[in-house]
C-alpha cells in the first residue's frame, strides 16, 4: 500500500472509514462512526491522507487522519510563569483531536508527518483566528511520548488523561 501526497478533508462518500485500523479501539470508533457526524454538526475538521488506488467499492482506505476543533482552557492549569501573563477568562486553544496512523504504517514516520502537517495547518488558521497554543489529550503513555518528542509540555490531567500543550509561540518558530 502506497499514500497519497495530499491530505484531504474526509469525505465519507470518497474514503473508505470501515477499513481504517490502527489498534486503537477509541480511535477506530471516531473515524468510523464519529468523524463524518462532528464535521457536519461543525464541532470539528477531519483530515486523512488516502491511499493511491481505491478499493473494489471505489472509495480509498485512509492511512492516517487528524482531527481538529476550537476549544478553551483555564489559565490556572497553565504553568505559573505563564499564567500570569494571561486574562482570568479562558484562553482560546485548539484542539488536536485525534491523531491516527493505520497500523500497517506504523514504523514508517506517517504520525510525524501528519502532526507537522496538523501543525502547519493550524498554523495558517491562526493567521485568521487566534489561539494561544495547541493542546492534545493523550490517550496512552505512547502518545505522550510521541507529543513530547515534538516539545509537546505537560498541561494537566482532563477526563483521565494527560494534556499536553505545545504554545502558538513554538509553531511560529517551524513556520514563520
């Protein structure tokens, strides 16, 4: 199996969620029933990188996907040198939703690839609308490495994981 060069928004219609597996039950689940129903509601924007040649059903297996979506945290569970720096209103954020890669590219650098591209996407939406960092919940201890390869800090425990934050400041040094 071979990947396209370009990421495109899902499109339930043109790629193929059912196949998607990256030994992830949770994540499975979102690309394959969640994803399509978020970004119609407008909660979020999913982004997958097909695969080069289509299935018998014409529609292209997804080798890994994104998920993105405006969010907000409180300043308190900032660090303290930054918090006070910050307004006492929430802070404007977005948010990396998912981050999946098909189990049978794990290994080959797909989950950097997309998070530099999740990144510099973000990157240019901030130009428009402000956020003052990136945040990602972490669902395994993997993925928190993974996130702190990438500068990824530490955030706060939210709904029994770990969040991590990467600040606009940091991004604008890879793309500015």
């Amino acid at each position: 199996m071979s990947w396209s060069k370009k990421f495109e928004e899902l499109d339930k219609n043109k790629h193929d969620r059912s196949s998607f597996d990256c030994a992830e039950v949770a994540l499975n689940t979102f690309i394959q029933t969640q994803a399509a129903k978020h970004m119609q509601a407008g909660i979020s924007r999913t982004m997958v990188l097909p695969e080069k040649i289509s299935l018998l059903n014409q529609k292209f297996p997804i080798c890994l996907f994104y998920s993105i979506a405006p969010s907000s945290i409180c300043r308190e569970t900032l660090p303290a040198q930054l918090e006070k720096k910050l307004p006492r209103y929430p802070i404007h954020v977005f948010l990396l939703a998912q981050l999946a890669v098909h189990k049978e590219f794990h290994g080959s650098g797909l989950g950097k690839a997309s998070l530099i591209k999740a990144l510099e996407y973000l990157w240019q939406v901030n130009s428009h609308m402000r956020a003052y960092a990136i945040v990602v919940d972490c669902l395994t201890d993997s993925s928190q490495s993974f996130y702190s390869k990438f500068g990824f800090e530490v955030l706060c425990e939210y709904n029994g994981r770990i969040r991590m934050f990467l600040p606009m400041k940091t991004v604008a040094q890879l793309f500015s």
